[in-house]
C-alpha cells in the first residue's frame, strides 16, 4: 500500500503526545508456524484515545494501522492510516471527528489466535489472498487480547519466502540423490551418467548401486511433473532403492517402488524408467522397461534399439502391476544407452529437435565410448543455441569390459 502523507489543512501542527496514547505489544514465546510469526504491527491506541491524537501517530509515515484496545486489553478493531485520513478530507471530517473518540472510527476485521496455524489460515483467507488489495487483520492471545496486526501481504510474503527457501532445499537434496555427473566401475564394468534439469528442481533420475562382487544395479528414469512434488518422488524412490535387499530379485524391486508410489501419491504421481541389473561373471544383462523406451546396445559400431515385445504400465498406476523382465548375453566392449526424452526433443533455434538418429551417430562413431557423455553435452549445446532448455535431460551408460 502506497504511504499516505495527512493533507496539510487536516491537522494543526504536531504537538508532542502523551507517552500512554501508543501501547506496544509483543508476543511472548513464538511457535514454528504460529501466525504471529508473519505481523509486523504490533501498536495500539485506547478505546477513548481521541481521533486529533491518532491522527498525529498517523504523521509517522512507517505507521500504516494501529489495533484499538478496550479498558480490557481486547482489540475492538483496528484503524488503518488510509482509512482515517479519508474521513478526516471529507467535508467537515476534522471539526466533526478531532475530538471524538478512537472507538468512534475504528474498522472491524476478523481476528485470529496469534498462535493458529499460519498455513490453515492461510487456506481460509485463500480468497483474500488473491486480492489485488491488502488487507487487514487482528491478532490475539488465548484470553482474547491484543497482541498485534497482520495483512494479506505479510502473509504472501512469508508463504513465498519459506516456498523458495523449500525450492532451494528440495534443489540441494536432489542433486545430492541425483549428482549433475557421476562416473562408477567394477569387475568387468563400468558407468557414466550426467543429469541436467530445464528448470532447477527436475524429474528426471538416475541411480547406480554396486552390489559386490562382479554385479550392478542401473536405473534411468522421468517422473510426471516437476518441482518439489517431483523432489519428493525422486526421494521416495531413493530411500527404496537404497535399503532394498537386492537378492530378492530385480522384480520384487519394481513391485515394492510401485506400491509406494501408489500408497503415497494416490495415483496423482507416476514414473517411467527402466531398470536393470548387470551380472558381470557370466555378463547377463536382466533389464525391465516400465513404459520409458528410450536405450539401445551399441555392438561393435552398430545400434541394437532395445525393443521388446512387451512395454510394462510406467509405476505408480496399477497396483496388480505385473513387470516383464527380459534378459540379454553382453560381449566385451557392449555399451549399454539409456537417456530420457529431454535429450532428443530438444529443439534448435530453426524448430528442429536433435532427435534419436543425431544419437545413436554419435554412440556408434568410431573413438572412446568414455568420452561420450561429454560429446553428446556439446552436440546438444550446439544444437540448442540460444533456445532454452525444454526438458531435464539425462544420460546412463553402462561400459561392459
């Protein structure tokens, strides 16, 4: 709200004010999410505190309202500086109003228990906050008195002040799960990945879990949505992957993601993805795609499109889910592709995307397969130009030696 300055011919010139006219108020012990936690008004004026006397608090310009106390300490309202300074510019506002009385100008407005829970209050004003004005509201204690104002404002602020601070928080914790670029190896193995998000808080993962002796786990997916939503699935599938006892079998795996996906989002939220599992001793490849379809074998120069008969449901959507699992026989030098779609469907400056044909070239072009990952970056940037980032884009390889 813009600061209203009180027309020169309203009031006499200041004169000093008894110290008793303004009461300060502060809340005691402020709780996590109390609503106290958004004001920053916290003064009120007696009920027969005389409207010439507010006037003159009003000539502070940082003071915007002031609450209006009873004998009791209790808020009958409030009096906001725009509201006063209006009636006091009518005809005859100062003659009518000076002398009277605080309680005779007060504005009433709803009133809240400064220790409510700013979140469910910020649901009932819901409307309020989509106002294009501020608006004003009363805090009290639990014995009902006053203890200070809040606006709409205060409140959109804090709210979007703690959502960026959840965003920045939910973007640290992602690419502590999911690294920007990660490199492992083992007996007969060896794993490149990167992952790059469009708009800082991705769908897009990506995991790698060695499980001793000669054998790996990889998986390589895109969750719906994006966002926090997207941080917290990416999370759940983290802690799953992570404290599963992979001897149960790559199957039991996709069962039991499926089902806490389905537990926890209802249905709103699902991923696609494949999951794979490599046994470097007798090099067996047993993968299961669940409904991603983006990876190839890349054999001795040549693309192989990992296509098989049977697509899985993505996880997340049916909890009868029943995944197929297929199974390859690896040579030595295979490498084994996944990506998400960001990769192939970003466009170039002319509307044309870099496509899958513009990978499988660059996967099966004569040279180091370890010097992929960063080969494809910068085609991609090449072909992106100026263009912004569509899609998270993410890469996997997996190495057989």
């Amino acid at each position: 709200m813009e600061s209203l300055s009180a027309p020169p011919d309203v009031l006499p010139p200041s004169t000093a004010l008894p110290s008793a006219a303004l009461i300060s108020t502060r809340p005691g012990r402020v709780y996590g999410t109390s609503l106290v936690r958004v004001a920053d008004l916290f003064e009120g004026v007696r009920a027969d505190c005389r409207v010439d006397e507010l006037a003159r608090l009003f000539q502070e310009p940082s003071r915007q309202a002031v609450g209006v106390i009873d004998a009791e300490g209790k808020a009958l309202g409030l009096v906001t500086r725009e509201h006063l300074f209006r009636l006091l510019g009518k005809p005859f506002g100062v003659e009518v109003l000076s002398r009277k009385a605080a309680s005779s100008v007060v504005e009433a407005v709803r009133s809240f228990d400064q220790n409510a829970n700013l979140f469910t209050v910020a649901e009932e004003l819901s409307e309020d906050l989509e106002a294009h004005t501020v608006q004003y509201y009363l805090l009290n204690d639990a014995e009902g008195r006053f203890t200070g104002i809040f606006t709409s404002k205060d409140l959109l602020t804090w709210l979007s002040r703690m959502t960026q601070e959840d965003i920045a928080l939910a973007g640290q914790l992602q690419v502590r799960l999911v690294p920007l670029r990660s490199g492992e190896s083992g007996l007969g193995w060896f794993t490149q990945a990167f992952s790059h998000s469009a708009k800082g808080l991705g769908g897009d993962f990506y995991h790698v879990i060695p499980l001793g002796g000669q054998k790996v786990f990889v998986a390589l997916g895109d969750v719906s949505g994006k966002g926090v939503a997207a941080s917290i699935l990416t999370s759940l599938l983290w802690g799953v992957l992570r404290f599963y006892d992979f001897r149960k079998g790559l199957k039991r795996l996709l069962l039991q993601v499926n089902e806490a996906l389905i537990h926890t989002f209802h249905l709103e939220k699902y991923l696609t993805g494949i999951f794979l599992t490599y046994d470097a001793e007798n090099r067996e490849l047993t993968l299961a795609d669940m409904g991603h379809g983006h990876s190839f074998l890349v054999r001795q120069g040549k693309i192989r499109p990992l296509r098989f008969p049977n697509m899985n449901l993505p996880l997340g959507i049916d909890l009868g889910l029943e995944p197929t699992l297929y199974r390859l026989r690896l040579q030595p030098g295979d490498l084994v592709c996944l990506y998400t779609d960001g990769l192939t469907e970003q466009v170039s400056a002319e509307g044309h995307e870099f496509g899958d044909a513009s990978v499988w070239r660059l996967a099966s072009a004569p040279g180091n397969p370890q010097a992929l990952p960063e080969t494809l970056l910068a085609a991609l940037a090449a072909h992106q130009g100026a263009v912004p980032r569509l899609d998270d884009v993410s890469w996997l390889q997996l190495l057989v030696e």
